[in-house]
C-alpha cells in the first residue's frame, strides 16, 4: 500500500465528513469508521511487511541456501 496517497485520501474523507455529515453524531461515527479502516490497513501493512522480511531472511541463510541447491539438483535429475 502506498501510505501517502492513502493518507492523502483519508485526509480528503475527513474534510469531507466535516464540511457534510448532517450532525456532530454522525460525523463523529463516520469519523470512527475512518480511523479504524486506516488502523486496520496499516495493521495489515505491518504484518506483510514483518513476513516478507521473515520470508527473505529465511531464504538467505546458508542452510536455506544449501537446500535450495540439493533440492534443485535432485529436481533436475
């Protein structure tokens, strides 16, 4: 996920829920929406990330890479 153009639209969102929600209890409630949807997508974001990061470094260890060959060669034969 791009960060900036999401928290750029989710700035925009919020103006908007300000300037046109039909009373301070619905902006508010909109605006909670907003704020958990964001966390979410930012919980998700870390959580990809951490397991790409775990993905690769798993990937590039000597023993990783020694399997990978054995399991190549045992492929191509």
């Amino acid at each position: 996920m791009n960060s900036q153009h999401f928290n750029t639209h989710r700035a925009q969102l919020e103006q908007l829920v300000h300037t046109h929600a039909p009373s301070d209890h619905v902006a508010s409630a909109m605006l909670q929406h907003i704020k958990h949807m964001a966390a979410a997508m930012q919980a998700e974001e870390a959580e990809a990330t951490t397991r790409l990061h775990h993905s690769h470094a798993a990937h590039r260890t000597p023993a990783a890479r020694i399997r990978q060959f054995i399991l190549g060669e045992v492929r191509a034969a």
